[in-house]
C-alpha cells in the first residue's frame, strides 16, 4: 500500500541559508525516493522563505523543485500546498502549472481510515505583533499595492524582510520548545479536541520544532520541525503514522 507524506518548512530561496542550491537538491532527492510509493504529499506551508505571484510574473528560481512537483502530479500523485506566513502570496500558479491542490486555510483529512487536523500553524498565534503583521500580509488592498512595485524591488523587500525574520528569531532562540502550556497550537489542539474527540493527530509546521506527543483521548500532536536543519517529515500508510528524519538519503524513525 502506498503511503502519505506531510511535511513543512523549506524555505526554499532564503538569504540566510548558506549552500541554497544545495539545500534545494536535498529537497527533491527526497521527493524523488518517494515518488513511486506516494499516494499523497502534504506540505504544511513556508515551503518558500518568501514567494509573491504577480498577474504574468513568478519568482525567478525553485526550477528543479517545481519541476519534480510537476512530475509527481503528472504521474498521478496528489501534491497538498497549504500557504504559510512566507507564502501566502500566491494565485493559480501552482494549481495550473503545477497542479498542486492549494489550500488557504486548516484542513481536517482523513487518511487510510485516521483523523487528522492539518495547518501551517500560525493561525493560532496569540503574539499580539504577530498577528497584526499576519492582518498586514492578508489586506487584499496592502497586497495589491505591493503588486504595483516593480518585481525586482518587491521581491528584494520580501526577501530581505524573510532574512532579517528568520536571523532574529534564531538570535531570541524563539524556536526553542516553550513548553505545552503556552505553545499556541498545543492550546489550540487541546480545545479542538474537547469537542471534536475523533481527530487521531494534529500535524502542524510553523515553529520549526521537532515535538511528538500524545494529548489524550488516543489523539497524537506532532510539530513537524522543518526542512533546513532536521528534515523531518511524517508518513502514513493503513498501520502507522511514523515521525521520521530524512538523512543523506536514508530515513530513520524519530
């Protein structure tokens, strides 16, 4: 039986990623040695460190992941792209080009008979700058206006935007596991899961934390850590739904 793959957190194209082409080729090796036992492949957003699709314009780069994206749905396998905080910018580029199914919001899937609840992860974010800078990014009128610069400097912008975040939060140690009681999407998953007591797993990205724990009533909660440091990912099949790292070609369990 073929199983589904999740995974998150490439930032594919980030200035603060040494060896990017490198980091690239690491990326579709893995999807490469799964393409031909993959029914499906969830990524849970941030797959790109910044990505803005204008109307006849797309981001220079990414060619030979987009091109084994497209090979992977060409050949019959679903390919999942849920928009995260550094790419939600996008329009149909992926659908039709790529066709990969894009998704905007949380979804609640069910796979080879389990329950699971899927999300990027910072929806759930109860810092209070970081809410108001995730509205900015979601005002339809503040996107078009960015859509009116010129892609060189937009781009420059979000970028260098991406960088100068992903350096700060390394330097505050923000990736650093807080704790269940004040990690907003172990909060969220919790008070889901009182009402909603058949969901079998909440996979999420965003904190690039690598955490695997159980929140009772049978329910699993993983962080699915991220594809720059532990590449970590889950995978499904009808018996298991394992938490593995992909190293040097090889996988190994968690």
């Amino acid at each position: 039986m073929k199983k589904v793959y999740i995974l998150s957190d490439a930032h594919l194209g980030s200035w603060a990623i040494e060896h990017s082409r490198t980091h690239e080729r690491r990326l579709v090796s893995f999807l490469d040695k799964i393409k031909n036992d993959a029914a499906a492949i969830y990524m849970l957003g941030d797959m790109f460190d910044f990505w803005y699709e204008f109307k006849y314009v797309v981001p220079k780069g990414y060619t030979r992941f987009l091109g084994k994206i497209a090979e992977l749905t060409d050949k019959g396998v679903e390919v999942h792209f849920f928009t995260g905080n550094h790419d939600i910018w996008c329009n149909d580029y992926f659908e039709k080009e790529c066709g990969m199914i894009l998704h905007r919001e949380p979804c609640l899937v069910e796979i080879y008979g389990k329950e699971l609840f899927l999300a990027h992860g910072d929806e759930f974010s109860t810092e209070k700058g970081f809410r108001i800078l995730r509205s900015m990014f979601h005002n339809r009128l503040l996107q078009r206006m960015l859509a009116m610069i010129h892609p060189r400097w937009s781009m420059w912008l979000g970028l260098s935007w991406a960088r100068r975040s992903m350096l700060k939060h390394k330097v505050r140690g923000d990736v650093q596991y807080q704790g269940e009681e004040k990690e907003d999407c172990i909060i969220f998953a919790k008070r889901y899961l009182a009402t909603h007591s058949s969901v079998d797993c909440f996979v999420f990205g965003h904190r690039h934390i690598d955490k695997d724990m159980p929140l009772g009533s049978g329910s699993r909660f993983i962080f699915l850590g991220d594809w720059i440091s532990t590449f970590a990912y889950v995978a499904i099949d009808a018996k298991t739904i394992e938490h593995k790292y992909y190293i040097e070609g090889e996988s190994r369990e968690l």
